[in-house]
C-alpha cells in the first residue's frame, strides 16, 4: 500500500530531480541561497500555475456561489488587531544556550537542544509576521506586516463583494495568492517555507447551518487533491482536538499527506462562526450585517475556510507522482502526474533533424502549442527521449518517423502504459484532446486514470 511508493521517493530525490529539470532552484543561489525560499524554474512554473488554475477552475469558475478577489499583501495594520495576528500569532521560541540555535519548543520531543544536547532557554513567544515599514519614516507608525494569510482580505471585502455582485448567502470569496510567515523552524523542501502561497476560500453561510457546510467543504476538498490524481491511501483526516482549537473555532479538521518525512498538513478547514466578521466590525466601526431578503433579518454570517497551500500541494503532487520502474530494459524515473498538472503535456520528437522530416514536425509542433504547453526535442535517442519526457511527467509524446512523410500518420505514446498508437495527423488534435481528458489510449490500456483510484 502506501509503503510501495514512499519506498521509492525520498526527499532527496524529489530535490535533485527538481533542480536538475528546472521545477525548483534555492532562492539566490549564486549568493548561496536564502533560506527557505525558492524560486520556480520553467517546469515548476508552469505546474504552480496549472495547480492554480485548476484550483481556480473547480472552486470558482464552474460554480455559481463563489466570486474570486486579489487584494493586496500590505493591509491597514488594524487589520491584524481585528484578526488578532498581532497578539497571538506566535509560536514558542527557545535557543540552545550553546550553540545559540532557535527551534520551536513545540516541535522538540525533549527539552534540550536537538544539535548538540545542550539546554535550552525558557519558551518565549515570537510572532511570526514580517514587519516593515511604509513610506520614508521608519518609526512606529509607519509599520505594516506583509500578510500571513490571505483570508483577511477576504473579511475586509465581505460588504463591498455583497454589493457589488448582489450574492445571496451561502455564497464564497475565494483567492490565490502570497502569504508570508517568518516561520522559527523550516525545511523539508517547499514543505515550509517564510514566502509561499496560499489558495483560500472564505464560505460564508447562514448562522445554525455550520454543520452540514462544514461537513461538504471537507468532503469537497479531498475529493479534489484525489480528482487531480493524488492516491487515497495518501490523504488522510485529523480532527483538531478541543485544547488545539482556538477559543472562536466550531471545529477544524486538516487534510493529511503522507510526505516523505511523514504524515503532514496539506490543507486545512475550519469552521470559525462569524468571529472574524464580528472582529472587523467592532474594530473597524463599521456595519459589516448581512441584509437577508428572505427573512428580512440582518446578521453576521457564519464562516467555513478551506485553506490549502500552493507550494505544499506542488510537494505533495510531485511526491504522489513520483514512481520509478523499468522500460526497455533500462531503469526510468516517472512523474505520474495528472494531465491538467503537468507542466508539458505533449512532446514532439521527429526521429530526424533533417528536412523534410523536421518541417512536418515543426509544423505539428506549432499546431500542437496553440492549445497546450509542447516540448520539440530532436537532440539524442528516441528512448532517451522518451525517458527525458517521462522525467518530468509529459503525459504524451508525438513521433514523427519517415513513413509519417507518406501515410501522413504520426505515432503517439502514452507515459503511463507506455502503449503505442498510430493516427493520423489531421485526427491529432481532436484524439490529444480526448486522451488528456482521460480517455484510454487504446482499449484495454489503463493509462494515468488507473493510477489515481
Ligand atoms: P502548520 O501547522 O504546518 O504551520 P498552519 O496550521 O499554520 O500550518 P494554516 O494557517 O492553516 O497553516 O495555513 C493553511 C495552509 O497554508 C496550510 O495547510 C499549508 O498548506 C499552507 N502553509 C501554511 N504555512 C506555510 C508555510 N510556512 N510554508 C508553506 N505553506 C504553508
């Protein structure tokens, strides 16, 4: 079960293969790197913004009851009053009286350094927000924080979405964007980084109905991480207990993944009343009541918050992807990902650089890149090709061989199954297109839709 995969991925193989491919680079290498941020390099671009997009797809543009909004990472700092970031988002902070290090005491098993055993200073609590300063003065009343969540732009814009979209309650505020934390301990990769982003959903609903929307929006959430191809057995549900809820939370369940470290927060979903409403009303002064035509009653609506992280959710698709077996007798490292998320979906390969092999070619290729992200690659083997291609999770690839120059067919080969088909070009488009909406490419093949059940 899960142990088939996680046998194979390691840690260290999803950062080397993410270097060497150019999905992911050490922020400011060539200065020796700034710790935990990174940079997304041609591959890891494109599969961040497939992930968004799909995210975007599902949670906003086919449903009717949610609206998106991009607000801006320096809010009014009463926004973190309201929020109560200021006072109380902090982690306990302890340093080895030695050797100086800090870690975050709730993450130590013992109470002594875990570097070099030495003991450790009393907890002391550090707030995670990164402060700066706007406009030339640099005193007290010019600081602002760079946000650590998206949500409370969501908050601050409940009244002005209302009334510019006229929705009617349940109805969600939904955005993607960069959060900042300037987290004590971080590592594992993207895992936890101090500049990341976030992919949130504010669902505000009537009051007394918390529960069944609470229960959906769960439900709802994994069964996307798995329509995207994540394994079942690689998801699993933690309950906040009573003592870790905050004193405003009805409930809080996270979405687990089974990382190569272990088991870990991937997303996270909270019921959470209407807490932060009531906050910005009484700090702001201003009236943030919900008008329910229906009732004619007016209140502050309940709130339900799906929260995922982009950087986490790209660890954790390339972990789940992540396979290795045996083709043509050579060992090949695979990322089985889902078409939508991977980053190329089809590589065209003539099996001669010369013309007028590499014109039909380059003439399909350029069809091909209208619609989808191509690769053309001539350089090397066609096996070797093909693993390049299977590297980094291109779910086809297009030979163009020499008879493609008299039958006007094309060979195309699937990366899961590896089974091969022979079609005609004027049919490759219409065929791609089905394939990558995940039909089997031929009857009887599985193809990456059996990978992810
Ligand atoms: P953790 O307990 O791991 O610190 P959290 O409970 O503080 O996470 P939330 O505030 O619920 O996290 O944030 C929602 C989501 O944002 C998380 O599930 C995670 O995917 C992502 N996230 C939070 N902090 C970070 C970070 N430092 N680096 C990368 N992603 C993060």
């Amino acid at each position: 079960m899960t142990e088939e995969i996680n046998n194979k991925v390691t840690m260290e193989k999803i950062v080397s293969l993410c270097r060497r491919r150019g999905f992911i680079f050490p922020s400011s290498e060539i200065y020796g790197g700034l710790s935990s941020c990174w940079d997304y390099g041609p591959l890891g671009v494109e599969m961040k913004r497939n992930v968004k997009e799909a995210w975007w797809k599902d949670m906003v543009q086919s449903r009717d009851d949610m609206v998106g909004l991009d607000t801006s990472i320096l809010m009014h700092p009463q926004v973190w009053v309201a929020s109560g970031h200021l006072k109380s988002f902090s982690d306990p902070l302890v340093e080895c009286k030695s050797c100086k290090k800090r870690w975050r005491a709730d993450d130590l098993e013992k109470r002594v350094c875990p570097e070099c055993g030495c003991e450790l200073t009393e907890p002391r609590q550090f707030n995670l927000m990164f402060k700066t300063f706007m406009g030339p003065v640099e005193d007290e009343s010019a600081v602002v924080y760079l946000r650590p969540e998206t949500a409370q732009g969501m908050f601050v814009n409940f009244v002005n979405t209302v009334n510019s979209t006229r929705k009617k309650l349940p109805f969600g505020i939904a955005q993607v964007g960069k959060s900042f934390r300037n987290e004590i301990t971080t590592g594992n990769f993207i895992f936890r980084d101090r500049e990341f982003e976030q992919m949130e959903i504010e669902y505000f609903i009537k009051p007394g109905t918390q529960d069944k929307w609470f229960e959906y929006w769960i439900n709802e959430r994994i069964n996307w991480w798995q329509k995207l191809g994540m394994r079942k057995e690689h998801l699993k549900f933690r309950q906040h207990s009573k003592e870790e809820l905050a004193h405003y939370a009805l409930g809080c369940f996270d979405i687990n993944f089974l990382f190569p470290m272990g088991w870990a927060e991937l997303e996270g979903i909270a019921s959470r009343g209407d807490y932060d409403l009531t906050q910005h009303a009484n700090c702001s002064g201003k009236s943030l009541l919900y008008n329910d035509e229906e009732t004619k009653a007016q209140y502050l609506p309940y709130v339900i918050e799906p929260s995922a992280g982009v950087d986490r959710g790209m660890l954790a698709f390339l972990c789940d992807a992540y396979d290795e077996d045996i083709a043509d007798g050579e060992e090949r490292a695979i990322l089985r990902l889902h078409p939508r998320i991977a980053p190329i979906k089809i590589a065209v390969l003539p099996l001669s650089k010369k013309e007028p092999l590499a014109n039909l070619a380059r003439e399909i290729f350029n069809n091909l890149r209208t619609d989808w992200m191509v690769q053309y690659d001539d350089t090397q083997s066609i096996g070797r090709r093909y693993r390049r291609q299977d590297e980094i999770g291109t779910p086809f690839c297009v030979t163009v061989d020499f008879q493609s120059l008299d039958d006007s067919q094309v060979t195309v080969r699937e990366r899961d199954s590896m089974q091969q088909i022979r079609i005609p070009i004027a049919e490759l488009k219409g065929i791609l297109s089905a394939k990558l909406a995940g039909e089997a490419l031929t009857e009887g093949t599985v193809g990456w839709r059996a990978h992810s059940k």
